[in-house]
C-alpha cells in the first residue's frame, strides 16, 4: 500500500515536470533540461501553509485526447506574482516575530498555481488535500509536511469550487479577494474564511455613490460566473430600493473559446453606443476583460464615425480590476471617460517593499524554490535588447513594483498574520513540529474564535467568516502620460454607508462628477411628479404639474402631497404650501370706512336734530313730529347706527350675538314709534265718527311700542338660547374667512319679518291718511320711509342669500344704513328745515291758517242742498258751539268759518257735510296735542 502511494507520489511528479515542459516551450523557448522542475514556490518550515494564485491568466489544451491531464498554463501574471510574494515575505515576518519565536516553531509554504482555471485549481487543491492526509494515512517519514490551511483563491469562481472540496476535511480557507456573496454561508462553505468584505457591501457602496450624484439610469458590465452573477443580483435588488434602474445587462463569458468572448465584447460595446443615457457604468469583470471592452469601443466608435466623447463614461470599477493600469493599454483617460475605483482598504507597504529590495540585491539566487519567480527572470532577459545580465534583477523588481496591489498585498499579509496566531495559540501547550499533531480543523476552530493583530490593529472574523474593513475610493487620473491607480480620495464605511474624504482635493474631484447626467428622463424639479408609462422602467417618466392644493418640495417626487386644505392652498406646479390668508371685513378697508364715516354721520346727525328738537320741544312742528315719542325714535336710530359699525372688524362671538339683536330690537323700537304715529293720524282723520270713541280708550300710544318691542325681545331671546349666532371660520380656496354664522337663519328671517310687518302696516296707515297738510303731515314720510325701508329689505334678502364672502357684512350694514337715513330724512329733515329756515311757519298763527286753509278746501267738496241759508249759517256755529272747549286752534278757525259762510247767496252746506267737517276738526285738534 505504501508502495503504491509512492508510485502514485512518483506519478504527479512527473505530470508536474510534463507540465513545466510546456510552460518553458511556450514562454522560455530554450530552457536545458536541467531547467525542467515541477512548478511552484516553496519554504520548509515546522507547519505548512498552502498558497493558490493565478500566477498565469489562462490555459491552453493542445493535446485533444479524451485521458485526462494537465493543461499548459500561459500569460504570466506579474501582478498575481506579486501578491505570492507577499505571502512569502509575511511568513518570514512571522517566522521573525516573537509569537513563533517563543514557540520554537516557524511556517513553511507551499504555493501552487490555478491558471485562472477551475480544473487546474481543482487539481492543485486536490495536491494540498492529499499532503494533508499522507501522515495520517502512511504515517511515514517520505510524507512532506501537511498543509493546514490554504490562501487563496483570487477569483470567486475558483474559490467556490476549492471550498466545496476543502470543507470536506474542514481545511480552512482564506481567501485574500474572493468577494462572492454566496462564499458568507457558513453552512455550504463551513471552511471558508477572508479578509476582504463581501461583494454585498460593495455593490451597497456603489449604490450610494449613484444616489449621491443623482444618477438613476446606469449600464452594468460583468465576467459571467458566480462572482459576477452574484454581483449583478446584490446591485439589482439594491438599485431598485433606491430607485436606480439599469438600463442594461452586459454580461462576458468568463470562460471560452476566444471567438465567443469577442463577440460578447462587441455586442457589448454595441450596447453601450445605443444607450447614449446611461453614461455610468458599474463593472464586475476581469482586467483582461475591460482591456478587450476598451479596445472595441474605439473601434465602434470609429466604425460609427463618432467622436471620442461618445465613448466616455463614468466607470465604477469593482475590486477586480479598479486598481489594474493595464485595461487602458494604448488608450487614456481622455478616450475612456472617468473610473471611479472600489479597492480593499490598505495597509503599511514598507515590509513588502524591503523584501523586494533584498530580492533586487540577491537576484537570481532568490528563484531556487520559486519557479515562477524564476520564469519571470528567463522572460525579462528574453525582452533585454542590451544583454547586460547586471540590470536584470533591477528590472524584474520594476516590473514586480509596477503591478503591485497594495489593498490585495495589505490582504494577503492579514490572511498570514491570522494564520500565524491560529497556529500559536493552538502550538501553545502542544508540539506542533511533529506531522499530525496540529489539525486543520483546529486551526480552523482557533480561526474562528479568537482576535489577531495586523499591523497595530486587531481584527475578528465575523459569524460569516469575513473582515469588513470597508473600501478605498480612487479616481484615475493621468500624470505625464501615465495612469495613477492608487489615487484615494474616499473612504467608505460599511456600517454607516457613507463616504469620508480623504483630503480637500478630494473634494473637489468628487465635485466634477456633479456634472455627469446619467437619467432617462430629466430631473422632474419641485412642483412636479414623474408619471411612468405603463411597462417602462421607472426611472423613464415624465414630469407633471401638481395640481392645486397639492406640491412637491424635492426632485423627482413619485407623488404630489396634499396640503392642508383647512390652513394651506397651492397654486398648480407648486413646490410648497402657501398659509391662507384670513380675511374679513376690516377697519382699513375703503369700503368700510366709507361706511363707517356714513354711521358716525349719521349718529351725530341724530344727536343734532335730538338737540334741537329738545331746544325747540314746544313750537308747533315738533309738537306734531310726535313730542317725546320723536326722541325714542331718534335714539333707537342711534343704537341702529351703532350696531352697523359692529359688522366691521374681526368678529367675535360676542359681536356676532350683539349686533343682530342690537339691530332688531332698535329698529323694532324705531318703527313702533312711527306705528303709533301713523295709527293716531289715522284714528283722527279716516275712521268712522262712531267708532273713534270707542278706539281713543283703547288707543295708549306707550303700550303700543312696549307691547310691539317686547314680542321682537322674545323674538331675540328664543333666538339666542335655542341657536345664536356665532363666529365661524370658512374655508375658501386661497383664504379663510373669519364671519359670524346667524346661527338659527329662521329666527334671524322672523326678526326680520317682524318688522317688516310692522313697517308694512306703517306704510297701509300712512297712506291712508297722506292727505293731510303738508308742512304739518307725516304721513306722506312716513309713506316714503316705510316704502324705501321695504324695497331695501327686499333686495337685501335675495342677496344675502345668494352672495358669500368678505363683503356679505357690507350688504346689511348698507340696507341698515339706507332704513335709517331713510327714517332721518324722511320723519326730521324737513322738520329741521323749517325750524332752522321758515320760522315763520313754526308758529301758532301759521299753523292755525294752514289749518284753516285745509278745512276750506276739503269743505269745497260738500254737496250743496236746497235748504236754508239760516239754517246751513245755524248749523255751522252750532256745531262750532258744540265743539270742545276753547283753544288757540278755535279762536283762529271760529271767525273765518263764521265769515266764510255768511254769504247765503254762494253755496249751501249739508247738514250732512257739516258733522263731518266738525268731526275732522276735533280730531285733528286732539291728533296735533296742543
């Protein structure tokens, strides 16, 4: 059995030198015999651990046979080279330190190439697997040391595949720039472990960047594969929970014939042309892959006769390839647009470049146990034109330092450092020089659980087996012809999802990306909402005003809001909420000054006519204007006047009550008063003789006004206790209107009606009696008053009724103000005007004539008989003698009736006609209270 293994040992051997055959035939095209060993880098040491890199970037297969076996690896990767450099130089850091020191115990390597192939990793993989289990199956000395964990790989593609194999022996993994989201589930990747964050938080990343610059519609290129499929559905499922589209899906083919990636490149590039929107584009893809991209759209563009800016984009380029000058070959930034990089956070370089110089001063010797070392060395001297072997070590050192990632190498040194102190706190109370004492899955475990330390910072690995450390921001730039990579101007926190610059250059560097609009429709501004199309994306839409009473203050809203509709109004296409404005009827307002000057007018005309009627209370015409009845009239015009000015101004609960009742129970006062008038010029001068005794009993001119006035109280009263007036606030569409609500409208119309009623039965027994002498008669004013109060009133209620708004308050102030000017220039006026100007009709004598006057020419009217000149003579002074007692009024009437029918021969009067004329007489005499 053990026979066998060695065989099988002897075997790979020669499969291995088979293979570096091929590796020397295809790129050393000269190398001795002597030259030919199995590939690979490796350092003896008490515990071993595994290194896999794509020291090579493809395979070839020239041998078409169906048996399995190697395939010729090709196109060295100087930067891969690099990075197991890194590994070498960190394990000699540790073998140096004092935490293997005092164990007495150092690290060993062994580093095998994937070629960037998944059966080459599959095989190289299988190798550790198989040394790790030589001691415990053969327990023999020939064994080399077992592999107890492996660093590696570089692609998520090869990672994948290496984990699944690895966990089956829970050898630990840790991966230096796998970033597939998928490698986090620890139940089908139990042994997988690295010191990069995830591509989950890359994409996040990503996706804020977009969301910081506005940009909504972004193309999206990636390296078919786990790595970038898994990218794409993260970035996905991102961009949409922040409204970002993606216009389109390029997606390369990671492995294949060189035919179908060049077609998938052109159809990419021919993507890119026709969707000239989409200028950013996120990139999860090989180096090699951008490289081919760049060169075909050069080419369409040139094919398209276009200029170099329709080739520009904004490039945000994933860990994979944000740090590789290479992909530009002969082109620049001018040609490609602006690249906006996402790289591991960095490290301390100053180890690593120490170690490059020792490798620059030992030269060739330093490639003994290193075979790719030693064939980058055959491929630079095979390039040196000039022959001078001196140079050589110098320009492969060059050649190394021009491809070096510092964020990868930073990760790599943490992959060794936790591998270091695993092992130490394992090696502590055991002896681990012995094969087989120390298990993979022991270090693993100690992996797992407990913290170490890299350069001054300590780390964990996480319940997902990853150290997120967040990312590096770069932007490209071009100095004197060369691309700078390596240009930080962010750092991005993974746990706060935001960017801190790094300087104040940076800053404005971030700033030039403002300027790049990368929408399908343009930025609906506020006032506006994007309205999609059925079926189309939703960053495609147009831009429609808000309605009113709706806004929108921000850019590219989905809705408008509304406003407030009770406090607030907005005009169509507005940003924001205009307050409404309150409005009522206000002191200021021209309309109520004018109105107000009228009130204050006519209260101080009231108060003047009240002086002088007061002054002149016992000349005839105020006699006959009524006595003191004139003065209730007038001061309930007053308070009439002032309940007017109560509909001016901010209204209050308490205005709202008082100026309705103020109003009605005044003017129910007013136009009592008149009643009274009206129904006693009546009772003298148009009812039957045989009646007017029997209606002066009953006639009290004070219980009149009380008895009409206190059913317009309890009118007022039943108003108020059932349902008042009120303030009210309405809400119109730009303004709120502050106005009193009369509470119960029908009460109001009843107040209303009352004295419409009693107005009315003014104006019937006014009219009736308007015959009277004119310098001494109400009743045509009254007539007028009454009529003008009426017609107001009918026009006010319709509209009333049929008008709102500020100015409704106007309304009834002006038909309060046209009632009362109508009772004071009807009823006072005239009056005022004979008191002050014809002083001569204001006296007894005046008044007797004019009274005389009238019985003469309503006596013109009797029938004439055929009876008796002595008797018509007898008739007349009897009924003069029977008249009541003696008065100023009877010694003026007496002799001119006496005069005026002593002529026998002109006319006869009837005994009839006479009563009649005696009656009026003594009627008037009592109506007129001298």
């Amino acid at each position: 059995m053990r026979e066998g293994r060695v065989g099988e040992g002897t075997s790979m051997a020669w499969v291995a030198a088979v293979i570096y055959l091929y590796v020397t035939l295809f790129l050393g095209k000269g190398a001795s015999e002597n030259d030919i060993k199995a590939p690979g880098a490796t350092g003896r040491g008490h515990v071993i651990m595994g290194g896999m890199f794509s020291i090579h970037q493809s395979v070839e297969n020239t041998d078409h046979s169906f048996a399995p076996q190697p395939q010729t690896c090709s196109r060295l990767s100087v930067g891969a080279l690099a990075l197991s450099l890194s590994m070498i130089n960190a394990i000699e850091v540790m073998n140096r330190s004092p935490l293997l020191t005092d164990l007495n115990i150092t690290l060993g390597y062994r580093i095998q190439d994937s070629c960037t192939d998944v059966s080459t990793g599959l095989r190289a993989t299988a190798d550790f697997i198989e040394q790790a289990k030589c001691v415990t199956r053969h327990n023999s000395s020939k064994c080399d040391q077992p592999v107890v964990t492996i660093l590696g790989a570089s692609f998520s593609e090869l990672s994948i595949v290496v984990a699944r194999q690895l966990a089956l022996d829970m050898i630990p993994q840790i991966s230096y720039s796998s970033t597939a989201v998928i490698l986090s589930d620890k139940h089908r990747f139990p042994s997988f472990l690295r010191t990069v964050p995830n591509d989950e938080h890359q994409t996040a990343a990503m996706v804020r960047l977009i969301n910081l610059h506005g940009w909504n519609w972004v193309g999206m290129v990636i390296s078919d594969g786990d790595y970038g499929r898994s990218a794409l559905e993260h970035f996905a499922m991102q961009a949409s929970e922040n409204g970002i589209c993606i216009a389109f899906r390029a997606i390369l083919p990671y492995t294949g014939t060189d035919e179908d990636l060049d077609l998938a490149v052109r159809q990419a590039a021919q993507t890119i042309f026709q969707n000239p929107k989409a200028q950013v584009i996120v990139s999860f893809t090989k180096s090699t892959h951008m490289a081919d991209l760049y060169q075909e759209l050069r080419n369409e563009m040139m094919r398209r006769g276009q200029s170099v800016e329709s080739m520009r984009r904004v490039w945000l380029a994933s860990d994979s390839w944000s740090t590789s000058a290479s992909v530009q070959e002969d082109l620049t930034l001018e040609d490609i647009g602006q690249v906006v990089g996402f790289n591991f956070r960095t490290g301390n370089m100053a180890s690593f470049n120490e170690y490059l110089d020792r490798l620059e001063a030992t030269g060739y010797n330093h490639t003994q146990n290193n075979t790719f070392l030693e064939e980058l060395f055959m491929l630079v001297n095979e390039s040196n034109v000039s022959g001078n072997t001196d140079l050589l070590p110098s320009e492969v050192v060059q050649a190394i330092k021009g491809k070096i990632n510092p964020a990868t190498i930073h990760s790599v040194e943490l992959a060794v450092a936790a591998t270091a102190q695993a092992i130490a706190s394992v090696c502590m109370n055991r002896d681990c020089k012995t094969p087989g004492n120390l298990q993979p899955w022991e270090v693993l475990e100690s992996l797992r659980l407990h913290e170490f330390e890299g350069q001054g910072k300590t780390y964990t690995f996480d319940s997902q087996g990853d150290i997120n450390q967040g990312y590096d921001v770069t932007i490209w730039r071009s100095l004197e012809g060369k691309i700078n990579v390596h240009d930080i101007v962010a750092e991005y926190d993974s746990q706060t999802n935001s960017f801190t610059l790094t300087n104040s250059n940076s800053s404005g560097r971030f700033q030039d990306l403002q300027h790049v609009i990368s929408k399908c429709s343009n930025s609906c501004i506020p006032g506006e909402f994007k309205k999609t199309s059925e079926g189309q994306h939703t960053c495609c839409y147009e831009c429609i005003n808000c309605t009113e009473n709706y806004y929108s203050n921000d850019t590219d809203t989905d809705e408008c809001l509304s406003c407030d509709k009770n406090t607030e109004w907005s005009p169509r296409g507005s940003a924001i909420c205009f307050p409404k404005t309150l409005i009522f009827f206000k002191w200021q307002d021209r309309f109520a000054v004018c109105l107000l000057a009228f009130s204050v007018l006519g209260i101080l005309l009231v108060l003047m006519v009240s002086a002088l009627f007061i002054h002149k209370r016992d000349t005839p015409v105020v006699r006959a204007a009524g006595g003191p009845l004139s003065q209730v009239i007038l001061y309930s015009l007053v308070v009439s006047y002032i309940s007017a000015v109560l509909f001016v101004g901010k209204p209050s609960s308490l205005q709202c009550k008082a100026r309705q009742v103020l109003f009605g129970i005044s003017f129910t006062v007013c136009v009592s008063c008149i009643l009274v008038k009206s129904l006693k010029i009546l009772l003298a001068f148009q009812l039957n003789i045989d009646m007017q005794g029997a209606l002066q009993k009953v006639y009290h001119s004070y219980l009149i006004v009380l008895a009409c006035v206190a059913l317009q109280v309890t009118i007022c009263i039943c108003w108020l206790v059932l349902k008042s007036p009120y303030k009210e606030i309405i809400s119109q569409p730009q303004t709120l209107l502050e106005d009193c609500h009369e509470g119960s409208y029908l009460a109001f119309g009843v107040m209303l009606a009352y004295i419409a009623l009693l107005a009315f039965v003014c104006f019937i027994c006014a009219f009736v009696g308007r015959k009277l002498p004119q310098r001494y008669n109400d009743a045509k004013f009254i007539t007028f008053s009454m009529l003008l109060y009426l017609i107001s009133w009918l026009i006010f209620v319709p509209i009333y009724i049929t008008t709102y708004g500020m100015y409704l308050p106007a309304v009834e102030m002006v038909v309060i103000l046209i009632s009362n000017y109508g009772i004071l220039g009807c009823h006072f006026l005239p009056k005022c005007y004979i008191i002050l100007f014809r002083k001569a009709q204001n006296t007894t004598s005046a008044f007797r004539k004019k009274l005389y006057e009238y019985n003469v020419k309503i006596t013109d009217s009797f029938s004439v008989s055929g009876s008796s000149v002595s008797e018509k003579q007898l008739g007349i002074q009897q009924s003069v003698r029977h008249s009541s007692s003696s008065s100023p009024i009877e010694d003026y009437v007496k002799p001119a009736v006496e005069k005026n029918y002593s002529n026998r021969d002109s006319f006869e009067v009837s005994y009839r006609g006479k009563n009649k004329f005696i009656n009026r007489y003594n009627s008037y005499r009592r109506s007129i209270s001298f």
